[in-house]
C-alpha cells in the first residue's frame, strides 16, 4: 500500500476539509506530484459529497516513478487510483 488514509469526525456545522501530503523525496517532478494530488482531490470530494462525512488526510507512503526513472506512468497512476478508491 502506497497511500496512507486518516479519517476524524467533523464537526455538525463544518464541512469535511481534506488534508494532503506528497513528498518530493517520494514523486520528484512536480507535474507528477499535482497529478496525484488532483486524483486524490477528486476521489475524496466525490466520497464527502455522497455519504463521506469526515475530515480526511492522504499521505504518499512510498516512493512512485523508480521503474520508469522518476516519471509517474499511467499505469502507476491508475494502480494508486484504485488503492485510494478501496481505501474511501
């Protein structure tokens, strides 16, 4: 699992906030840090506007892109899509 998911309750009155982390020891390039940060975004604020009702943060766990000399794959992205996706 490359993908770590902290959830806490939020409070009645507030919306959900998202918190992300996405070293640049862990995604090098920036391109491939705000593709996976969009990713993310998407899947969890489609999670908080259907049934998800808490304060989430992702954190990147472990390194992408080392197969492919430092550059994130369409293949990977896909792999960490369906992790975040199990994971909400």
């Amino acid at each position: 699992m490359s993908l770590g998911l902290y959830l806490a309750c939020a409070e009645n009155s507030a919306k959900p906030d998202l918190g992300l982390a996405v070293a640049k020891k862990l995604a090098k390039r920036a391109v491939d840090r705000n593709k996976i940060k969009r990713m993310i975004r998407q899947l969890v604020w489609a999670a908080q506007s259907s049934d998800l009702k808490a304060d989430v943060v992702v954190k990147l766990k472990k390194p992408v892109g080392r197969e492919s000399k430092g550059r994130l794959r369409k293949k990977e992205l896909t792999l960490l899509r369906t992790q975040m996706a199990g994971l909400l």
